[in-house]
C-alpha cells in the first residue's frame, strides 16, 4: 500500500482527527501515489493512522477519509457517508422549512473538498480536492441515486480549485440535456424557505447561486422588523429585503453593486407579491451610500450589514478589520436609538472574538452605546466537524443601540 510517513511529532493533529496533512509533516513517501489517490497516512514508527487522498501540489498534502484501518475507501464508503449527511438535514430541517439546503459540507461531512447544495429539483456540486475530484464519477451516481434528483449543475470554476493543481470547471453535469434553442440548458430554480418563494440562478449566481446558509437568520429578521425603516446592505438577490417586508417593515431600502443580482432581486419582490411595496433598490457602492446617508442625516430602525469575504485568509485580516470597522461604524451613526444592527463577516480569517472587537470599536468610535442581543452563526446544513474548526465561517451579531 502506498503510504506517507509522517516527521516526528507532525502525527499529533491526526490523532486528534484534523483532517488535513500538511505537506512540510511529510518524511517519506512511499510508492508513488497519483493525484488523489488512497493512502495510509503512517506515524513516524510506521504505524497506520489514517486512509486519505493524496494531493501532490497542495500544501495541504492530503485530506482524510477514514482513521479506520478496517474501512475501505470504495463506493460503499461514501454511500455511507453521503447517506448520513443526508440523514442529518432531514433530522433537523422540516420540509416545510425550505428546499434550498447545502446536503454535503465537505469536510465537515467527512468528505474533504464535496460541496453539494438542493434547489429544489436540481444539485449544484463543487469538486474542490483531488481527493473528491478522483471519485467524482462515483460521487455523481451516488448523489443522483440518493437524493433522485436528475439535474446537476457543476460550480468548480473557484480558486481553491488552483491550490490543488486543477482546473476550473462549470457546466451541467449527468441527466440534464435539456433542449437547447433558445432555452437556456439550466434554468434557474424556483425554491421555498419559510413560506417565500426565490430565485436561483446557478449558472450565473454567486457561489452555488444563494446564500442558504443565512436561512435561519433571515428569519430571525423576520421577526425584528415589523414596523421598521429597514436598510439592507449587500443585498444581492434581496432575501434578507423579503423577508422584512413578509415581516411588516415600514419601508425597505435595499443596496448591491451588482446589477444582475438586483434584477433577480425585483423578480423576487415580485415572486412574493411585493410589487407596490415600500421596497426600494439601489445599484451603489455600500461604503459611498453609507457616507452619502450620514450626510444627508437618513436614520433607520434596522440596518443589515452582510458583506462579501473581505478577507481570505488570515494574512489579510487587518485590511478586513478596517472594511468591518468602517462600514458598522457609519451603520451606528445611521440607527434611531432602540434601532437594530444585523452585522456579519463571513471571512474565515476573522474569528469571532475579533469580530466581536470590531464591532465594539465602531460603536466607540460612533458615539453609540450598543449591546449585543443574538449571536449568529452559519445555517445547521452547514455543520462544524469538532476536529474541523477551520469550517466556521459565517458570523453574526445583532445590536440593540440604546
Ligand atoms: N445578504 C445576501 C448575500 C450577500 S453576498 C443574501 O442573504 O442573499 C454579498 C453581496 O455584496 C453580493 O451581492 C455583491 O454583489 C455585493 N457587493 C460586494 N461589494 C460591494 C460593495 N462595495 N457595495 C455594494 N455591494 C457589494
């Protein structure tokens, strides 16, 4: 069996079922295993650990399927695996909720680099590690065979992809051609949460096409806007704008710099039946309008701040720090007292404890004496492995201003 040998001391995070080994453990190879390729993962004495894939151009050199000698890494493995992420959603989302859910979360699923999201009667998949990109013939049948869902769409064309040595790749996958002429091969979805109807765009859209995992704090949205002057930053397709309204907003005004995503965003007011509303749409620069805002003295009972990552990694975390800073710090300035700050970050490299100092600097800064009423987090079809705390991504604060 072809193996990899680990430096002393480097077997310590794989006893503790970190799912990545990083290039620099490595001691020995030994054979000469393919990109993706199955194998054991051995302590510097040269007993077993581990069953992984191997990734020669990454720095993370190989991503674990199984600390289980016994187990086999074939189809059965990852039926098994797929089936219990599968398994999981269903214990904890009711149908009714939503069919719009991330079914696979990659590591902390135990299958490494394997996003697979639902709208509704189509998949949107994303191949991100060697590992998933070896198996993903037997991935594909698997999840089609699972899930009966016949449409899948692939969304690989991301960066991460270029760590591990391949090619962006997007494009319908399996049992989806559909006639072409001037019907385009993938249309969008049409999906449900909580009562709502969106649109999803997985050939065009961002990420998979929506922001699923803010499911549940779109709800809780819901449920603190009645009544409200309500601004909604970074709002792509308007979810978060939505559900205000279904919630009883007094008035939602809704900013995004990306044009595509704020026709779609009207298509959605109109899906709802909140043509007529007081709901307005604004194609600008987030930092420039919120200065305009303050100029011109606007105020806001609710102010949603749900930016893009600004940073990607921990090294860019202090630039990030300062876009955090500046946009919550003019969001204070622009709440009525016993207003509402709904702040997230969704960059890996900010943790939440930093997070947490930010958002308290900017209220310093504005003058404003604030609390924390929620913290909120990624949706629960995103888990966290406990052996994978790099899965934590999004985080939340809602603020009271006193
Ligand atoms: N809250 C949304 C997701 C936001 S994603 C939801 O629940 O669906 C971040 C959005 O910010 C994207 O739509 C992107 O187009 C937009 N964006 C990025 N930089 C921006 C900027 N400087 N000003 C305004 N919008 C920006």
């Amino acid at each position: 069996m072809k193996s990899i040998l680990l430096r002393p001391g480097r077997d310590h995070s794989v006893l503790q079922r970190h799912p990545w080994v990083f290039s620099g453990a490595i001691a020995q190879m030994q054979g000469q295993p393919e990109p993706g390729e199955t194998v054991a993962i051995r302590a510097p004495q040269g007993n077993f650990l581990a069953w992984a894939a191997y990734s020669p151009a990454s720095k993370i050199a190989a991503r674990i399927w199984s600390w289980n000698e016994n187990e086999t890494i074939d189809a059965d493995f990852f039926h098994r695996r797929i089936q219990a992420a599968l398994d999981l959603r269903r214990s904890v989302i009711p149908v009714e909720e939503t069919n719009a859910i991330r079914l696979v979360h990659a590591e902390s699923d135990g299958l490494p680099g394997l996003v697979v999201d639902q709208y509704a009667d189509r998949l949107v998949v994303q191949f991100l590690a060697t590992g998933v990109e070896r198996w993903r013939d037997t991935l594909l049948d698997l999840l089609v065979e699972l899930t009966g869902i016949q449409k899948v769409y692939e969304r690989s064309g991301v960066d991460v992809r270029s760590l591990e040595g391949l090619a962006a790749r997007e494009g319908p996958l399996r049992s989806i051609e559909e006639p072409m002429g001037d019907q385009a091969p993938f249309q969008p979805a049409l999906i449900h949460e909580n009562g709502l109807r969106f649109l999803v765009d997985p050939v065009h859209g961002q990420k998979t096409g929506f922001y699923i995992d803010q499911r549940r704090n779109r709800m809780r949205l819901g449920q603190y806007s009645a009544g409200r002057d309500v601004l909604n930053c970074f709002c792509y397709t308007g979810a978060f704008s939505i559900y205000a309204l279904a919630g009883g907003a007094k008035s939602v005004l809704s900013i995004d710099s990306s044009a595509e995503a704020l026709e779609v965003a009207r298509k959605n007011s109109a899906q709802n039946g909140f043509d007529g509303s007081p709901m307005d749409w604004m194609q600008a620069d987030v930092f420039q309008a919120l200065r305009a805002f303050r100029d011109e003295g606007r105020q806001y009972d609710l102010i949603i701040l749900d930016p893009p990552k600004f940073a990607q990694t921990a090294a860019q975390a202090e630039r990030a720090a300062r876009g955090y800073k500046d946009i919550n710090l003019l969001a204070f300035k622009l709440l009525r007292p016993g207003g509402l700050l709904f702040t997230f970050s969704c960059s890996g490299g900010i943790s939440a404890e930093l997070f947490q100092k930010i958002i308290a600097g900017a209220a310093l800064d504005a003058g404003v004496d604030a609390e924390i009423i929620e913290h909120l987090a990624q949706g629960v079809d995103h888990p966290v492995a406990l052996n994978f705390p790099e899965g934590t991504y999004l985080k939340g604060l809602v603020c009271h201003v006193k």
